[in-house]
C-alpha cells in the first residue's frame, strides 16, 4: 500500500485541526453593537443638557465653543461702546466664559442690597445687549464683597449680602425678560477678591477694598 503523500497529510491536518477563521466584518459588527448598546444605556441613565448639545451642535457645524464666545463678546463690547457704557462697566473673556463687572457703588448703596433707581436705569440699557445671546447661553449672576464685617443687624455674614445682592440683579433682569431658565445666582461673600484687601501689616487698603466690592454678570 501507498504512502500518503506529505503534501495531501498536511491539507488534512489543516481542515481538521486549524480553527476556523471568521471574516474581520464579524467582529466589527458586534463591537459597533456593543457600543451602541452603551450609549442607549449612557442616555438613558443621564440628563443630556441642552446647552451642551447645543455647543456639540455647533462644533460639528464648523464653529467652536471658544469661536461662539468671541462673537458674543465682540458683540457686547460693540454695544456697550455704542450705549456710552463704557466707563460704566468692565467686561473681558475669562476662559470659556465672557465676564462683565459692575463696581457695587453703581448699583447699591454701601451695605444695601435694593438696586439704587440709577443702577436700575443702567441694567435697563444694559439689557438690551443681553438680548443678542444665543438660546444655549447661560448667565450667572456673581456677588462679591470686601472682608469688612457686615452689620449683624441686617444680614448674618458676607455670605447673605453677596448673595442678596446677586438675587436683586436677578430680579430687574427678569423683570427685563433677561433671565428665565437660563441664569443663576452665586454668592462669594469676602471670598474671591480680584484683588488683596489688606497690605501686608495687615491694614485695609480703601481702593481695594471698593474694587473689590462689585456684581458680576458671567455668560458661558
């Protein structure tokens, strides 16, 4: 009898022995299922924030989230100069958020926390180029104070007026059709100050202190 050949061995070696091999389109489609499945699951579990899908929206339509800040600050600025408030108020781009800050002495008298009839005249005018925003913008409303103790009598701490002030401006500007959905109210208290408020033995510095004492306005 013949030997088999070491060609016709080895075939039969492969048929029976060699596993099977599976196209690449297989496994592709059952990762692409498998992370289908994980995203179902991801949205269903969280709440998806309209302005970050708005901001995602817009970066795939070609402009970025820092690109949509400028516009919106180029516009303000443009505005404000327009409207002569300029010495009024100090705006400026900080990160991916656009700040505007009003010193408190032109919206509230020293320790108050009712918006002066000036300042209301001012945030009026001022309004007016918030209107310009677009939908998915949001805008906090900041309150800042120096570290002088506040009158117990009227208010338990920094914390109270900060905040108390920070509400007040929340109110014209609702009040104005500012503010829905889209703002918030935060409160630093003696906390944040831009700058220090007292030198190095430890004594207030006046102009500092009244720098300090302001209202921010922050849209991101």
């Amino acid at each position: 009898m013949s030997k088999p050949s070491k060609s016709s061995w080895f075939e039969r070696y492969q048929q029976q022995d060699a596993p099977p091999i599976e196209s690449w389109t297989t496994s592709y489609g059952d990762l692409m299922t498998i992370l289908l499945v994980f995203f179902v699951l991801l949205v269903s579990a969280t709440h998806v924030s309209a302005v970050k899908f708005e901001r995602m929206k817009r970066a795939f339509q070609g402009a970025t989230e820092e690109e949509s800040i400028a516009m919106v600050l180029e516009n303000l600025e443009k505005q404000i100069e327009e409207n002569q408030m300029g010495e009024l108020i100090n705006i400026k781009a900080d990160g991916n958020s656009i700040e505007i800050s009003f010193h408190d002495s032109l919206l509230f008298d020293l320790g108050r926390t009712k918006v002066k009839a000036d300042g209301q005249v001012m945030l009026a005018k001022f309004a007016e180029s918030l209107t310009t925003l677009p939908k998915y913008a949001r805008l906090a409303i900041e309150g800042y104070t120096d570290d002088n103790p506040v009158n117990t009598n009227s208010y338990d701490s920094n914390w109270h007026l900060s905040a108390l002030r920070s509400l007040s401006v929340l109110g014209i500007l609702e009040s104005l059709e500012v503010c829905h959905e889209n703002c918030e109210i935060r409160g630093f208290g003696e906390y944040r100050p831009s700058v220090p408020n007292r030198d190095e033995k430890g004594l207030p510095i006046a102009k500092n202190q009244s720098e300090n004492r302001r209202v921010v306005l922050r849209i991101f």
